[in-house]
C-alpha cells in the first residue's frame, strides 16, 4: 500500500464517531514502533514530522522509512506536517511527497491566518494533497510553539465557521483546552467541550483536530523521574477525556510528549539497570517497546480507530 491523505480516514472517523492518532516521529524506532502498533491493531495511522524532526532527520529519511514500513504493512498511513510555520515549509513537503501538511497560522490575526492558510490550501490541493489549519491558540512548549499560558486563546466557533468557509482547508485545529508538553493543566485538567459541540454543529462536515494531546503517562514520568530525570509536576489530558472527544466528533488526536516520555523511560532504565550496556540497539530497543506499547493503547482504549484500517 502506498500513502494516502487523510480523507476517506477521516470520512469514515465522522460516520463511525472514533479518532486516528497522529503520532510525531523523529526516528527509525518510532516509525517501527507506530506502524507495528497500528498494524496489529488493524487501524489507520497519520504519522507526522514537526520542521524540528525535518532538520534533525531530513525528508527522505522520514519519508522513506514509512515507505519501508507499508512494505509490511497493509494498513492506510498518512505523512503529514506538524506544525508548519510558513508556506515555505508546507511547500518543501508537498513537493516531496508528504500527503497532508498543517499550516500554523494561529500566531497571527484572524485575517492574516485566512491569507496564509489559503495560500497554502491552494498549492497543496492543486497537487492532491490535504490542508490542517488552526485556529484559537494552545499554551505550551513543543519545537517551534511556545505560547505562554496567558496568551493562550479559545477557539471562536463563529469565527471557525467563517474561517473554513474563506480558506477551504480540509480539517481544523481547535483550542478547548488542550496543551503542548509535558506541563498542561495546575490543578485539575479542564476541556471545553461546548465549544466543540458548538464548532461540530457549525461546521459538521470540517474533521476536527486536538493538538496538545499526549496524556503524559504516569508511568512513564514515574521512570524517568527514578532513574535521574526531573520532571516534576507533568500532568497531561486524561485518557477519559480524549475518549469522550473522540466519542464527539474529534477526528484525529495528536500524541508526541508521551512517546518521547516512553523512548527516554526506556533509555534511562537502560543506562541505569545495566550501565555496562553500551549498544544503542539495547536502550533504543527497550524504548521502542515502550512507544509501541503507548501506541496500542491509544489506538485501542482511548481513540477506539482499532478494527477501523
């Protein structure tokens, strides 16, 4: 099977109401332990690169690993953009065959974001390929993005509607209250799902998107933080709470804090259970089991997309 975009995954994700994991990747051993995890699932996966992990590992790299990868799987996979910050960036992944990019415009006013994401949506849809926009603004660090929590904006619904109606991108980013990193909520964690009931009634036929999404597994801060790490108060978006998303009308769930959670558990309790390891086969190897392991999980009790390829 070759790439596909997003459509007829996320088609199917509307009329069956379950979410698909965008899982970011950085490396051989996250793009095996994501495709592995899915193929024994029997789910659809988007697997995306943030322009950080294109500088680290470069395009023919990350492209050509899943490629490698659907010669063993069977499964409907998509390559798509995290994140991008310019036309530039969505430009040089078009052109190199990702199948669906984001355009991050959610930086910049209301009409600045409609210009730049229709720019977008224009190069990309004349070459076949499917458009992520956002709007409203998430708090939170991750690569690029860091957005102070006093800065961070809800989404507008009617604004959404308008937005979708003017740029003609394929799926919408929304801000209910989700955050990038490891650091999301100080008390109890919160998501706005009126907005999210108001943006699906608005616009029903516009696939949703949660960015900031990870759940930041206790289980894995737990590791870390034993074997030397200093994570201190992580807290994510609880699993139950994705669900009832994804049981709303989310179409597809970003995930990349708790697969870098689980690589550096993995790695850590390597290094410091048999320090006379030094083959990077051993230590990358435990974390990839412990990505995988994340995987079919969300795949499986969280976005419920398992069954679904």
């Amino acid at each position: 099977m070759s790439l596909v975009t997003t459509k007829e995954m996320f088609k199917k994700s509307m009329e069956e109401k379950f979410a698909i994991g965008a899982f970011n990747i950085n490396n051989m051993e996250f793009v095996q332990a994501i495709m592995d995890a899915a193929s024994e699932e029997n789910s659809p996966v988007i697997l995306q690169t943030s322009s950080s992990a294109i500088k680290y590992a470069r395009i023919p790299y990350l492209k050509n690993m899943i490629l490698a990868g659907l010669e063993e799987h069977d499964i409907p996979v998509a390559l798509h953009l995290d994140h991008g910050p310019d036309f530039e960036t969505c430009k040089l992944c078009i052109d190199n065959g990702y199948t669906s990019v984001m355009i991050d415009g959610s930086k910049y006013d209301f009409e600045k974001n409609v210009e730049l994401t229709k720019q977008v949506v224009d190069y990309a849809h004349e070459r076949g390929v499917v458009v992520e926009a956002e709007i409203g603004k998430l708090a939170g660090i991750e690569d690029e993005v860091n957005v102070e929590a006093n800065d961070a904006i809800y989404t507008d619904p009617m604004q959404s509607m308008e937005f979708v109606k003017r740029t003609n991108c394929d799926s919408l980013a929304i801000a209910i209250g989700t955050s990038h990193g490891a650091y999301k909520f100080k008390g109890e964690a919160k998501l706005r799902f009126d907005i999210l009931e108001k943006v699906k009634e608005l616009i029903p036929d516009t696939p949703i998107v949660l960015h900031g999404a990870s759940t930041v597994i206790p289980e894995y801060v737990e590791i870390c933080n034993k074997y030397g790490a200093e994570l201190g108060e992580a807290k994510g978006v609880p699993d139950e709470m994705l669900h009832e998303a994804s049981q709303r009308g989310v179409s597809k769930i970003n995930v990349d804090t708790d697969l870098r959670l689980a690589m550096t558990a993995g790695i850590r309790k390597t290094f410091a259970e048999s320090p006379e390891v030094f083959d990077p086969r051993k230590y990358l190897g435990l974390g990839r089991d412990y990505i995988k392991e994340t995987v079919k999980h969300k795949i499986r009790d969280v976005f419920g997309s398992n069954g679904k390829a």
